[in-house]
C-alpha cells in the first residue's frame, strides 16, 4: 500500500489491429503494467480475450502483464493463463467457492508458478469478505464499477472502499498493493489514490486520449497531488 502510483493501461479500450504500437506508446509513457480483462461470457456478460492472446503478448510487452480473470471458472483455467506469462492473476473472489477453500486453492496455484496472486472484489461484495485471505495477496483489486464491459463511470463511493481495504490490511499486518479498476481518469484518480489506491486501471482514458502517454503522465499527477493533499490533511 502507499506504493509510487503505477497506471495499468486496459488493452480492452486498445486498438487491436495496431497492438504492437499501442504497447509500445504505454510503455514509453511510463505505464507500470498492461491490464489484461480476460471475460467468460458466463462470469460476465461480455466475450474478450483468451490464452493465445496472453501468449502473443507477452512476447511484445516488456513490463509486467495484469491479468485479470473474469470466469466462472478460475480453478480451471489459471494453469492456462500461467502458462502462457501473466505476471499477476486477479482471480474474483465470487467466482469461487469460499466454504470449499477454493480462493485459498486459487492463490496458491498462482503462486506456485512463480506470479504474483490478486483477489478481486464487485462493487457490491462486502470488503470483510477479503479478510481471511488478505495475509497471502500480493494485491487486492476493488472494482469500481460492475464487471463486464469497459468505458463505464466510476461508482461513487469506491473511494471508501478502498479505505477499508487498507485498514483490513494494516490490522492484519499485510501489504498488498491496491488496485482500482472502472471509471479511472484525471477526475477519479485522486478519489481512489488519496484513500490507498496503488495501481490504477485506466483504459478510455488511455487509449482514448489523443496521447495515451500524456494521459498516464496526467492521470499520474492527479493520483500523486491527492495523495501529498491527503498526507497534508493528516
């Protein structure tokens, strides 16, 4: 938590025909990692990208890939998805059985190949539901919109929600970065980084702009002014 802020570019909002280009232009702008939104049609409604995808990626981009599953079956496909080199897998902790201990199976298979493990939570999924896992996360990802489709707004209140995450995690005696995805732009940057947020996904509004890497130089800057603000506050 309290890490430099990282911007995590959502290829979903990239333009696929030229994505070799896109890549390059997040990187040279400084981006911290290229966000991966892997949907099922089942999870969510939506359809997007797959294992070959991951796979021709990784081959392309030289900063960590942030994969972030939205499937009904996690257990199932995350051998895949490791294989082909994500770095961090956000598996959602909806998708999984807690009673049977399959976020605690989730996580452990992340880390047993070597990345990094991440739990994510919707917007109307209580933030102590983490609790019991928050000790073994490398970071905790707080939707801040529903899952499903890119371009969305920001569900006022997630701010809060961040906050909480943290304060579970310093009562645990954890550290895992934040991070925040929907609705990220110049205007919610602050919001979410002056509660704790870490690492921003940001896609419309990377992409979207008529220069993705003065967008990430900018959202950036909003996120890191909130936060000196917030420290001032204190």
């Amino acid at each position: 938590m309290f890490e430099p802020v990282k911007i995590a570019p959502s290829i979903l909002s990239a333009d696929f025909m030229n994505m070799r280009a896109d890549i390059e232009t997040i990187e040279r702008g400084g981006a911290g990692y290229v966000h991966v939104d892997v949907m099922d049609g089942h999870f969510v409604p939506n359809l997007t990208l797959g294992v070959p995808f991951v796979k021709q990626l990784k081959k392309i981009a030289s900063i960590p890939l942030d994969v972030h599953l939205m499937i009904s079956n996690p257990l199932v496909q995350l051998p895949w998805f490791l294989d082909a080199g994500a770095d961090i897998v956000t598996v959602h902790l909806e998708a999984l059985d807690e009673v049977e201990g399959e976020v605690g199976q989730a996580i452990g298979m992340i880390k047993a190949a070597g990345a990094k493990a991440a739990l994510s939570i919707k917007p109307d999924t209580p933030v102590a539901r983490i609790a019991p896992h928050i000790g073994s996360l490398d970071m905790v990802l707080v939707m801040s919109v529903y899952p499903g489709f890119s371009g969305q707004s920001y569900i006022e209140g997630s701010d809060a929600r961040v906050a909480e995450v943290v304060a579970l995690a310093e009562g645990a005696g954890a550290n895992p970065l934040i991070e925040v995805d929907g609705g990220m732009g110049v205007k919610t940057a602050g919001l979410v980084a002056s509660c704790g947020a870490d690492v921003l996904v940001a896609g419309n509004a990377v992409f979207g702009a008529p220069d993705p890497a003065v967008a990430i130089a900018e959202i950036t800057a909003a996120a890191e002014a909130a936060r000196r603000e917030a420290d001032i506050r204190e």
